[in-house]
C-alpha cells in the first residue's frame, strides 16, 4: 500500500476553494491506508472479458449517448467520480467535483502529463523514419521533453507586450472577415450553410500572421481548389477528427496501418509541407527588416531560439488555433444574437471612448461558460491521490468534466442563462461568480501547461466581436444550434444567422 506522498501543508480544502488561481504546486498530503481502491469507484456495470462495453451497445443503458449527454448520465447515475472503461485502453476516471480537480490541478502541477494526440506523436517521432528522440511539441510531448520546449516557447508566445504587437493586423483582418461577410451573405443576409467556413477563414487567417509571419489572403476571394490555404484548412479541421477517431476510439492502427491511419499521416505530412514553406519565405523577408529585440515577431524570437522548434510551434498553432476560436466566435454570436439588450450593451461599450472594455471580456467568458469549445481537460496521475475516499494510483488518467460543472445551477445561479454581468458585478451582487469553486470554470486549462494560446486567442475574438458588433445588429431565427463534440465543441450548421447592417 502506498505511504504518505506529500502534505497539504498550508492550505486547509476550504482555503483551497477560496485561492486565486495559482500556478504554484501544492503539496498533499494523505493517509491512504484507509481509502477504498480505485476498483470500487462506481461506474457503469462490468462484464467478464468485455468490461463496461454492453453499456454502450443496443439495449445498453449509454447506448448512443455522447458529448454532454454521456457525461450527464455518468453524472445522475454514479455521481462525482466515475470510472470508465474503453475496449484495449485503460480504464478513465471522470471528475465532476471541483475540490478534487483542484487537488489533482495542483499535484500534477510540476510536470503534468496531458497524453493526447497519439497518432499525430507517432508521425511526429517514428514515421518515414525520424529521430525518435527529437521533440515532437507542446501537444505531444510529455515529462521533462515537454517542459524543456515550453520553457522555450512560453516567454515569445505569453507575454502581452509580444501579443500586443499584433493588435494592427488582427484588427485589419477582422474588418475584411467583415467585408467578406457582406459580400458572401444572400438577400436576406444569411451566410446559412458555409458560416463556420467562412469562420474558419477569419481563423485561419488570423493564426497564420502569428504561426508563420505572413497574411495568407485567404479572404480575398475564392480560392481556387487546389490552393496550399484550403488544403491548411481542410487539415486543420481534419486533423482534429480524424485524431478523434483513431485516438479515442477502438482502432486498429497501433497494429497496421489502417485507412483511417493513412489518412491522417498524408493530413499531419502536408501540414509540415505547407508550414515549412511558409516559415521558409518569411524567414527570408525577416532578414532584412531591421527590427531587433521587443520588436520581432513571435515567429522571429521562435526561429532565434531553434528552427526546428519554431516550426513545430508553428504547426501546433495552426492545429489548436483554427477550429478553437472559430467554434467560440459562433457560439458567443449566437448568445449575443438571442439576448438583444445584451448586445446593445456590448455595442455600447465597444463604441465608446473607454479602453477598458470590461463588459466583452465578460460576454467571452460567459459565452465560453454555456457552451465551451472545450469542455473537458484531462491529466494522468504521476502518483497517488485520495479522491473522495477512493485511492486514485500512479498512472491513472483523469477527465475533468467543466462543462457539465460549469452548467450546475449550485455553482452558478441562472446557469443556463447568458448572463455576462456576473462576472463584472460587485462582490455583494448574488449574481457575482465569486460563489462558484474557481476550478469549476477553467476555459482555458490550468497551471504550467495552460492553453499556451489564451492571449492571442482573447485578442482574436475580442477584436473580431467588437468589429461585429460595430457593423451588424445580429439576429437568429429558427432553431438553436445542435453542438457536436469530438476534441473540441463544433457548433453545428445551419447557421441562421440575421446580419444586418447598422445604420
Ligand atoms: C478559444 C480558444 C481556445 C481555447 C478555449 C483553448 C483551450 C485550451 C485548453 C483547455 C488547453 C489544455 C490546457 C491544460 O491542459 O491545462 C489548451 C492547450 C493548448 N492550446 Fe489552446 N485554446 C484556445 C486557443 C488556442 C490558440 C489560438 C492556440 C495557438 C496559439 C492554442 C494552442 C494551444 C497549445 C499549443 C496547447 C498545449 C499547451 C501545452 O500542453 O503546453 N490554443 N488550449
């Protein structure tokens, strides 16, 4: 049985409810020697030989549930901590206790161990015979392989006074989305079937001036078919649902190389085709521009530090950073278009005079709170933990369910309301967030290996949202969007969206 790992020296778990948010680890301690095993956590029924799988198959009692109505039942039916089995993979708790994902957030804090991506790592490391001992990046790599290049990459892609730098061109790409927008939108001003494309263009484009130091011009006009800017694209998007399919669900491609798997490595090859071609002109636009220190580009300090490490950064930005903001544009649109008087708000905050702009900063979050690009975060233990009673071992992977925590009426007051003023009122307000545990709403990731991204992600939307809300009173008509989950939280077509000028 193992002994006593580490103390919670400091903070009592009421004390650990009411912290800010810190990035330092903390140390737990705890006595495990009266924890029931990890084996009695509840969850779905097991079977010999096929374990929870009956569950899932006609007749089961999950049979074709997914996304948030999966979790919802694991929720009702076996409460906090629920453990899961997937055929051929290790067994998966699902944390729907804020205190506990806190303990394991700040125990995991040191090195944490997020493995994700596995195809995407083996084509990174073996296919057509790379150096396996070579870094594959932030979303693939683990253990000290990870700190080392996030030490790296951390300071060009986290500090605001480097992220600032591209407030002018994030801006000029916001107001052509918005001209493409009235181009491409029909009589009755709807952009019905194509929006979240035409979001992916905003994306993509906005991404790319950071990843590969260029405009790639994708909002011009249309692209001809062949053209490397639709093939990044298409990868982008492909990328995260084929990942979804062989990394997560049973597959065979760990034995031999399957449709599916080859696939993907023609997706993860041409993202390296088109990324290096990118990264090969601007480095040789860089070479003259004169600019030095606090005034290079991300991309320059990156190519400074390693080129190779650059280019996978670059990759990296382009996979985490299209269909992310794109899914959270459409989602904190369509709140905006369903709640008017909040909109006029926005409207008049984003017109006035004032810098600060409190009340979009809130209408992002609140829009990320309902419905989250993504709703989950995951970690696997590097050692043991008492969760709710229950020993949690070394090597366990653990689901943190935000989403479904996020949308408790407990944690939040009107939870399935859009309600952006809660994050802004006054402490005294009974509206103020302050009720809800700080780790029930964590958009972004916690600690060390945070969304490497936030800050250009925020600029992103905040700049396109106030763009749009300058130039469009947005409405919705029919029914709401359905949300389909894989990695990220896709909001689903047909977009009916109203975008009509303001005069
Ligand atoms: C609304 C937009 C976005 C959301 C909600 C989001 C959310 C997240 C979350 C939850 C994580 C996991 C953090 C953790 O494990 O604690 C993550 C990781 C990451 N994100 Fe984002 N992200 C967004 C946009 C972006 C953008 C624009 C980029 C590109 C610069 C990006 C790059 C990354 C990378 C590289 C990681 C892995 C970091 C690491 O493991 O060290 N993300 N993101």
């Amino acid at each position: 049985m193992s002994k006593i790992f580490y103390r919670l020296t400091s903070m009592s778990s009421n004390q650990i409810r009411n912290a800010s948010i810190s990035s330092s680890p903390l140390k737990v301690s705890e006595d495990v020697t009266t924890l029931k095993s990890w084996r009695e956590i509840p969850g779905p029924p097991t079977l010999p030989i096929i374990g929870q799988l009956h569950n899932f198959l006609p007749g089961g009692s999950l049979f074709k549930l997914e996304g948030m109505g999966l979790y919802e039942q694991l929720y009702e039916k076996y409460g906090p901590v629920v453990r899961v089995n997937a055929v051929l993979k290790p067994d998966v708790l699902i944390l729907f206790d804020a205190e506990s994902i806190a303990k394991i957030f700040y125990g995991e804090n040191r090195i944490p161990v997020r493995p994700a991506f596995f195809s995407m790592e083996y084509y990174r490391r073996y296919y057509k015979n790379k150096d396996p001992n070579k870094p594959t990046g932030l979303v693939t790599d683990q253990g000290y392989n990870w700190r080392q290049f996030r030490s790296k990459v951390g300071p060009a892609l986290l500090m605001p006074k480097f992220v600032k730098l591209y407030s002018k061109t994030v801006d000029e790409v916001a107001l052509e989305t918005i001209a493409r927008w009235r181009r491409v939108r029909d009589h009755n001003n709807m952009i019905r079937e194509n929006f979240d494309r035409e979001m992916n263009l905003w994306s993509l484009e906005s991404i790319a001036v950071v990843a590969l130091g260029t405009r790639l011009n994708s909002l011009d006009a249309e692209l001809p078919k062949d053209s490397p800017v639709n093939r990044l694209i298409e990868c982008a998007h492909d990328l995260l649902l084929i990942a979804n399919e062989l990394d997560y669900k049973p597959s065979l491609w760990k034995y031999y190389p399957t449709k599916m798997f080859k696939r993907a490595m023609k997706v993860y090859e041409d993202i390296d085709i088109i990324t290096k071609h990118y990264i090969a002109n601007a480095t040789e636009k860089f070479k003259n521009n004169g600019k030095t220190g606090d005034e290079e580009s991300i991309l320059e300090k990156l190519l400074k530090i390693d080129e190779e490490v650059a280019h996978i950064m670059a990759s990296d930005m382009l996979i985490a950073g299209v269909d992310t903001t794109s899914n959270t544009m459409l989602a904190t649109m369509y709140l905006l278009a369903m709640n008017p008087e909040k909109q006029q708000k926005l409207r008049e905050e984003v017109l006035s005079n004032d810098e600060k702009k409190p009340y979009l900063k809130a209408c992002i979050k609140e829009s990320m709170r309902l419905m989250p690009v993504v709703g989950l975060n995951f970690r696997e233990t590097t050692r043991s933990y008492d969760i709710l009673g229950y020993e949690v071992p070394k090597g366990m992977g653990v689901l943190f369910c935000h989403r479904l925590l996020s949308l408790l009426e407990s944690n939040f007051p009107k939870a399935q309301q859009f309600i952006p003023e809660r994050w802004i009122v006054d402490e005294s307000d009974p509206m103020h967030n302050g009720s809800a545990h700080p780790f029930v709403h964590l958009p972004f990731g916690f600690g060390v290996r945070s969304c490497i991204g936030q800050r250009i992600a925020e600029l992103e939307i905040e700049t396109l949202l106030s763009r749009v809300v300058q130039n469009f009173n947005l409405e919705w008509v029919g029914p709401p969007p359905t949300v389909h989950s894989t990695h990220v939280n896709y909001v689903k077509g047909p977009y009916n969206f109203i975008l009509n000028d303001i005069v």
